[in-house]
C-alpha cells in the first residue's frame, strides 16, 4: 500500500492556528487537564494517553516523561515502565 487514504484525518493535517514548537507530549501532562488531554494514566516515568485520531479502536500511546529522540535513549527505568503499561 503505497497511500493511506484517510480523508477524515484532514482535520489532523490541516491547522487552524499557527503551529507551535512545542512538544504536545511535554505540555500536555505539565497542564494537568487529563480528561481533556485524553490522558488515561500516569506512571512515575511514562503515562498513557488515548490518540486523537487512531489507526484503529482502542489504540494508546505510552510516552515517557523523558524527552528524547530513540527509545534507546530512554533510562533503564523509564524503559522498563514504558514496557510495563504495555502490558496492562
């Protein structure tokens, strides 16, 4: 498959607003509106959130507190919790 063909997540690809440089997975916690942030769960390194627009139902993403650009990267503990709350 060469295109994925999506048109409803035009609303996701297309601005309303001017973009921001900041990263939506470190504002996003640090404002502590959960509910509206479709953030399900917090850990002490990582917390899990719901994706605005899934591939498919029931489809979380588990993001670290830890800002970094591989997975290799991340800290042994925050690794092992990221695995963690992939289990549950």
């Amino acid at each position: 498959m060469e295109n994925l063909w999506a048109p409803w997540r035009m609303t996701f690809i297309a601005p309303k607003t001017p973009q921001s440089q900041e990263c939506i997975f470190c504002t996003q916690p640090a404002e502590h509106r959960d509910e509206e942030n479709h953030i399900l769960y917090r850990g002490e390194h990582c917390y899990m959130m719901l994706n605005r627009y899934p591939y498919n139902n029931g489809h979380l993403m588990i993001v670290p507190f830890q800002h970094v650009g591989t997975i290799e990267k991340l800290s042994a503990e925050t690794l092992a919790e990221l695995m963690a709350q992939a289990q549950l």
